[in-house]
C-alpha cells in the first residue's frame, strides 16, 4: 500500500498556515506535518520529516520562499498574496507546481492537492515513461483534459462504476460487472497508467501478494 502524500506548510501567519494544513489534513492520501512560520524551521523539517510536497509562502520573515523552493529539490506550491507578474514567473522558474493567490478558497488548494495526487501516482514508476504518459500528466496538474486517443472506453467506466469507492481485486471487479478476469486486468493495467486507479498489494496467509485496485478521486 503507497504511504500518504507528506506535506508541509511555511506560512509566516500562524492562523493562515493552520487553514492550510487542516485543508491538507482532509484529503485521502495525504498526511499534514505541523505547519512552520520560517525558512530557517522549514529547513529543520525537511532534514527531520522528509516532506514530499512543500506549501510556501512567497515571502517570510528570514527569507524568499521561491529562493527556498528553487533549492529544496522537493515538490512544491507557491501561495501568495503577490500578484505581480515578476513573482509568479519567478515562481514558475524556480519549479513550482502550482501558484495560488491568497485569500483563496478551500477547493482551490484541495483540487490542486488531488491533481498533484494523481500526477505523481502516473509518475511514481520504474519503467521508462512513454511521450503520451508524460503529457497526460502535466495536463493532470494543469487542468488540461486528457487527450482524445485516451478517453475512457465504455469498459473502462463500466470498471470504474464497479469498483466504486471500494478496493478490490481484477477477480473481484470483473465479477461485479460481468466481464472476464483477463479484460479486467487488461482495462485496470491502462487505467493505473493513467492514473484514474491505484495499485495496492494485499498479503494473504499463503502465495504471493495479491493486486487491489483503488480509484483516485480527484
């Protein structure tokens, strides 16, 4: 089973960075580590916690957060009230994934978590990716849709409809929606490539691990 999606917060406002990591905190996949209010505590955290996504403030107290996140080498946001163009492009250049204006609502923060989720479930793999994989997941990230020659097929949402919020085996979906084991395996192997399903192994008593497949909601 993949571990939770560990993320933390630099905010010099305390009361801004709870917000955004009680937002964190009420996403599936994801674990929020106590929020910091510098650079100088977010460096500590990194050593200590190993955070796999950073939520930074472009400006605080001891420093740039756009500095910081150009040298993290971790996944990042940047959340700011700057709206100046020279800002976000800094930004932009300094790898951020996102960048989100404050004040913003709740949902914004929350899809883009949940998009960021399903990028990196496309990404986290040890076979080379194909030209088409890496497009789906930057459209993934951005909000782009995915493109034509991977629209669902009638199968694969008759799988999805089936497994619904469950986790559960190619045996045990393809028996819930009337179609061979084979197919399903075929049809939840294209949909774990593209990230709208994950893979788990359940441990039995005997025999190897068994695959589960989980969908992602976004």
């Amino acid at each position: 089973m993949n571990r939770p999606i560990r993320v933390l917060v630099i905010d010099d406002d305390f009361r801004v960075a709870g917000l955004h990591r009680d937002i964190v905190a009420s996403r599936t996949g994801f674990t929020a580590l106590e929020a910091v209010q510098s650079l100088g505590a977010a460096r500590q955290a990194v050593r200590a916690q190993a955070p796999d996504l950073l939520l930074v403030d472009a400006f605080l107290p001891d420093g740039d957060g756009v500095e910081f996140v150009a040298a993290a080498d971790i996944d990042a946001f940047v959340l700011s009230a700057a709206t100046d163009a020279t800002t976000v492009r800094r930004a932009l250049r300094a790898g951020a994934l996102a960048y989100l204006t404050k004040p913003f609502d709740a949902r914004m923060l929350a899809e883009r978590l949940d998009r960021y989720a399903r990028m990196r479930n496309l990404l986290v793999t040890d076979r080379p990716l194909e030209q088409e994989q890496i497009d789906r997941a930057l459209a993934i990230m951005h909000g782009g849709a995915e493109p034509a020659t991977v629209a669902r097929s009638a199968t694969e949402q008759l799988i999805l409809e089936g497994l619904g919020d469950d986790e559960a085996s190619a045996a045990e979906i393809a028996e819930r929606v009337g179609i061979s084991r084979a197919t399903a395996q075929r049809h939840l192997a294209g949909l774990a490539s593209r990230g709208l399903v994950e893979v788990r192994l359940r441990y039995g008593t005997t025999g190897r691990p068994e695959h589960q497949y989980v969908a992602v909601r976004r």
